[in-house]
C-alpha cells in the first residue's frame, strides 16, 4: 500500500491521482507500523551542473557528489530559514569538501585537492574515499542567520566513509538511530551527436522515531582492557531490525536509476508495511554569492590591501562554488 499525502494546503489529490517527483526533489516518507520515517532522493540535472562546471577529475567528483546527497537530505529537513553546512577539513588529497543548503531549496558545493597527489593514487589504483580524504573532520552546522547561535557537530575522519561518518554524527549528536545508504554515478546516455555522460546519485535515509523512549536506546560503547571496539549502536527492537534488513536488500543502481525514482523505490521496500509519501521538496542548483556582498567585502579592506588585490588595473573576484567571476575598478573604493 502506497498513500501519497500532499505537505501544502493548497492541494489534495483526488482518487487515483499520484505525481512522481523525478529528479531534484527530497521526498519524505513515513512507514507508520516501524515506526520509521525519513527521506530520499534523486540527484540529476542539478547535480551534474555542479560537477561539470568545474570539471573535477572522476574521484573528486564522486565524494562531492555524495556530500551533496547528505547535504540535502539532512538540509530540507530544516523547519525555519536558514542554512545547513557541510564541510570536511582532512590531511588527504582532497583535503576540503564544502556543500552548503539555504532554505528552502538552494544548493552549492565546492571541493578542493591536490591535483599532484591525486594522480599519484589514480595511478596506483587507490582511489577509496578513506584513501582520498585521510584522517581530520566532518562538520555539520546548522546556522539561523544572525542574533541566533549555530549549533555544530564535529565527527572525525579516520578512514571512514561519509555515509559511515553520518550515521556517527547522529548516534553521538541526536542520538536517533539513523541508517542512510547512497550511491553515485555517472551514466553514459547514446546519442546523435555521440555519448552523454552525466552525473547522477542518489540516497535515502532512514531514523527510528517511536513513541516509546525506551524502544530507542543503543547499548554502550565498550570498554576496559584496550578493547576499544563497539557493540551494535542499533536498538534490538524489531521494527528497527527488520527496517534495516529491508534497506539491505537496496541496489546500489535503485538510488539513481530515474526509471525507478523514489516512490517506486519505497513501495518496492515497504509496500507490505504501508508507506505515506509525501510532496517531494525541489532542490535547486544556486549560489548565494552576488556583486554587491563581494562589494562589501572588499568595501572593508584598506588601501594597501586594495593596492595588493590589484591585477592588470582591476580587481578580479571568482567565486569557488560556481565560477562566476565579478570585476571591480580599485577607484570604486579610492574613498572608502
């Protein structure tokens, strides 16, 4: 069973009447008898203008593509405005991954690497993420602009992936049992003109929200004796359980496959148990820079730092997230 149920007033389906999403849209769901719910969605166009704007080498451009689905995911579940960020600072080749979500739909992503090192593990064939990002920190922080305190969540990086590192973040920040799988890649379409690739990935996640507290509860670390490692950080109730099993059984290929999408996904995983699909939440490729907050910025340097940021008789400003480049005459801030 599949019930669609719309998140804005203005609309209520009629019998029979059900819209997909499609690319580029987070759709929450819940699965009332596990007492689960969650989102998921499919990256496309959107993604690919990220990637392909800056032509980032293939790894690159997959662990980017994966900090975008995360970002996403965790982002529009923001209910005020503001700003989710995540950002990676780690002694690996790509040593930055930076993708920010403002509500309610603007996306933007940067990644920064050593082009050298890079090769130098494309060509030995180590090309993992733990490999890629070596050991430092994942940030999550959610920002309410200003007069309010960001909160953020610090996860280390020490040879785990990003999917890995996320489900930490909630077990130590929210303490919500939080199982999150995605995947990337990048299809090659035929065509007249000769083949298309584009970028496509895709994720869901899932937490574990019921009633009873007590049904939420993880046992603890371990310890004593050096013996550092963890017990199952799942609860042992069974609609967890059995909510992990069904996640199990996901194809990599089903979380970016557009002729599957997401409400075929999770009918196809919990159309036994029920599953309320609600009104998928666009995402839009937008950077949030502009003339005027770059103007500003340079409006607070001082004549010498003017003097210095001076190239052929202009001031040339680029932004990192989508290339757009803003150019100022130094006279504009002679008197400032």
């Amino acid at each position: 069973m599949l019930e669609t149920q719309t998140l804005a007033a203005e609309h209520k389906p009629q019998l029979g009447e059900f819209g997909f999403a499609g690319d580029d849209h987070v759709v929450p769901y819940e699965v009332a008898p596990l007492d689960v719910r969650g989102r998921t969605v499919q990256l496309g166009p959107m993604l690919d203008a990220i990637l392909s704007r800056h032509d980032y080498p293939e790894p690159v451009a997959r662990l980017l593509a994966e900090a975008c689905v995360l970002t996403v995911l965790l982002g529009t579940s923001l209910k005020f405005e503001g700003k989710f960020i995540l950002q990676t600072r780690t002694d690996g080749p790509v040593d930055m991954l930076v993708a920010d979500f403002s509500t309610p739909h603007a996306l933007r992503a940067y990644a920064r690497f050593d082009a050298d090192r890079l090769q130098a593990l494309i060509a030995s064939g180590a090309t993992s993420q733990q490999t890629l990002l070596g050991n430092g920190v994942l940030a999550l922080t959610i920002d309410q602009g200003a007069h309010t305190q960001r909160y953020q969540g610090i996860v280390q990086l020490d040879g785990t992936s990003l999917e890995d590192a996320a489900r930490t973040y909630f077990r130590q920040s929210e303490q919500i049992p939080t199982e999150i799988r995605m995947s990337v890649a990048k299809l090659v379409t035929p065509g007249p003109g000769g083949a298309r690739e584009q970028w496509r990935a895709g994720g869901i996640l899932a937490q574990f929200l019921p009633q009873a507290p007590e049904r939420m509860r993880v046992p603890d670390i371990s310890g004593g004796d050096g013996d550092a490692r963890e017990v199952a950080d799942h609860p042992a109730d069974n609609s967890w359980q059995e909510l992990l099993a069904l996640l199990g059984t996901i194809e990599p290929t089903e979380l970016i496959d557009p002729t599957v999408g997401a409400e075929r996904l999770l009918y196809r995983l919990f159309h036994e148990h029920g599953v309320r699909v609600f009104r998928g939440v666009p995402v839009a490729d937008q950077c949030s820079c502009s003339r005027d907050k770059i103007r500003g910025i340079l409006g607070g340097f001082s004549a010498e730092e003017i003097k210095d940021s001076t190239e052929d008789g202009g001031i040339h400003v680029a932004c990192e997230f989508c290339s757009t480049q803003y150019d100022f005459d130094p006279a504009e801030f002679a008197a400032e």
